[in-house]
C-alpha cells in the first residue's frame, strides 16, 4: 500500500497535552493519522480516509513494562511510540463515545507528578553540571561576554523550567479540584 507520510511540526509545552491530543484528532478528521510522534515538535503523518480518533498520552521516561503495553493493548488501544518521555496512543472513537486512557483521577495526578519530577531534577541539574565542567576544565579562559551569555541562557532556562513546573503544577490542582 502506498500511503503518502506528510511531516508536520507543531510545539506544545509539556503541560498542554491536552491540547496536543486535541490536535491530533483533528489531523485524523482530515485524513492525516499519526503514525510517528517526533521530538521538538515534530510529527510524522500517514495519509488516509478521514477517521475519529481519541488521542491519549501518557508520561513516563522509563521503559513501560509489557504488561502495562498489553493491558491498555487490550482495551482496544494502539501503542504509537515514545518522544521525550511521552508515550503516544490512539483508539477509534466509536458511537460518539470519547474513550480514556485513564478512567480514575489518581492515574491522571501521577501522569503529571511524574512530568514534575522530571522537570524539577533532571534538566537545571544536568545544565549546571556542565556549566561547572566546562569552567572547572577551563578556568580563567572565557572572556566576560561568554561567563555572561552563559550566566543568562542558564537563568532563562531555569525560569522556563519554573514556569512548566508551575503550570504542571496547576493542571494537577485542577485535576483534583474537578475531581475528574
């Protein structure tokens, strides 16, 4: 079968993945079907007849254990792929029912608790540990607009990285909030 792929970029931060299941499902309704999530943004489409599609992601930067795959597997869900720790699936929408992936507040508080542990640990940290080998390897040889330049996307990155935190932050307040 020849299907032709149709490459898209669309940037969403981590916490609007709403948004991007949103759209994905648009793209289905316009014959466009995922069938690669890419990272930064990108996304890899098959052509094909327009179809409705519930789009689920679901966060974890491990690997996902098999028996989870197949659990949600045989709910009738399709395993798309992993970028940055998200994990892509889909399941035909069938009598104007919108499926989930998952059904109980609690799944969708850890999904996020485990984006905001990520986001809390794993980029600032790994950030400051090459700023430090890279002055410490090289003392004294960087002239000041470089320690500067340096200095400035360092706080820009912790500020980005403390505002998804934040906005994380509030999408699990109001996943409780909603109860739902």
């Amino acid at each position: 079968m020849n299907e032709k792929i149709i490459r898209k970029r669309k940037l969403f931060f981590s916490w609007q993945d709403g948004k991007e299941e949103v759209w994905l499902g648009e793209m289905s309704r316009q014959g466009l079907h995922l069938i690669e999530p890419g990272q930064f943004g990108r996304f890899l489409f098959a052509e094909g007849p327009a179809k409705e599609y519930s789009y689920r992601l679901d966060y974890n930067r491990n690997k996902l254990p098999e028996d989870y795959l197949q659990i949600i597997r045989d709910a009738g869900w399709e395993y798309l792929g992993k970028s940055s720790g998200w994990h892509y699936w889909r399941k035909e929408i069938n009598s104007g029912k919108v499926p989930e992936l998952f059904t109980d507040r609690e799944s969708k508080v850890q999904k996020y608790q485990r984006l905001l542990v990520g986001y809390i640990t794993s980029v600032p940290a790994f950030l400051y540990i090459i700023g430090l080998a890279m002055f410490k390897k090289f003392p004294g040889r960087h002239p000041l607009w470089f320690v500067v330049l340096f200095i400035c996307l360092f706080m820009t990155w912790i500020l980005f990285a403390a505002m998804n935190a934040i906005m994380i932050q509030l999408r699990i307040n109001e996943i409780r909030k909603n109860k739902g």
